[in-house]
C-alpha cells in the first residue's frame, strides 16, 4: 500500500523545513567524525571524542527519525508537549560537548604536527586529525543554531519542533 499523499507532503515539509536541514547535516558531519577516527588508529583522549561523535550521532539519528515520523508523543517523559526542550537542551548538550571535542582534536593535530614532512616515512596522523577537527568544528557548527532555533520558538510559547 503507497503512503498516503498528507504523510509524504508532512515528510516533504519537515525535510525541507529549518531543523530537517539541521538535522541532516549535524547526522552527516556527525558521521564524517566518527567514521574519519575509527577508520584508523586512535589512543588516549581520542576515545572520549569518538564516544561523543558516536553517542551524539545515533541520539540525533533517532530524534531525527521520530520527528520526521510524527511519533515524538510515544516518547515518556520527554516526547510530547516537552519535545522542543528535550531537543533544546539535547543541542546544547552536543554543541558543549563537541567545543571539548575539538579543543582535544586540535590539541592531538597539535602535537603530531612534527609528521607534517615529505621526508618523513612512519605513520603520521596528522591529516587524520586535522581531518577528525575539520568535522569536529562543522558538526558543533551546526548544531549551536539549532539550539538557539529551539530557544527562540520554546521562548515565544511554541511547542513543536517545525
């Protein structure tokens, strides 16, 4: 059975909507961090950014999915009328998160600077952090307008996401 034509236009709507396009791209570059780090060799305080990429994007992949699906009102606790403060305060949880992400991301790039040579033969991890802050800096990029989207339609009394 097709969908029915008022489901696909609420589809169409949220995608192209302010938030779908935030949530696309913060699911994107989300993904460019996490996949850029754990397709190669990692040590350290490399673990708490992967862990922040990795938990921030399946977190923002499933809110992402209950939006564009309608379904935020089965969520308990937090789904319903208190679904724009839970999506508020989730942005500014990963926009933070993500400044202490990069903050550790330029600080390894930093350090493994000295590889950064032609003349230079061992495995360097230079470009791959320099990548990894590259996305690290995109993906907070994206999600600090997107709390300060939510802030400004929960202050003006709005309830929903779009």
């Amino acid at each position: 059975m097709p969908p029915q034509p008022q489901v696909k236009r609420s589809f169409l709507e949220f995608l192209k909507s302010f938030v779908g396009i935030v949530r696309v791209l913060q699911i994107l570059f989300g993904a460019g961090l996490w996949v850029t780090i754990a397709a190669n060799k990692y040590e350290g305080s490399i673990h708490f950014v992967l862990f922040v990429a990795v938990f921030f994007w399946l977190l923002t992949l499933a809110i992402f999915i209950l939006t564009l699906l309608d379904k935020q009102d089965f969520v308990p606790i937090v789904g319903g009328e208190r679904w724009l403060l839970s999506n508020v305060i989730h942005d500014i949880a990963a926009f933070l998160l993500y400044l202490s992400a990069i903050g550790i991301m330029i600080y390894k790039t930093d350090k493994n600077s000295f590889c950064n040579l032609d003349v230079y033969k061992h495995h360097c991890l230079y470009k791959v952090y320099l990548t990894a802050s590259v996305f690290a800096c995109l993906t907070a990029s994206v999600y600090l307008p997107s709390a300060i989207y939510g802030c400004c339609r929960k202050c003006r009394g709005e309830q929903t996401v779009v």
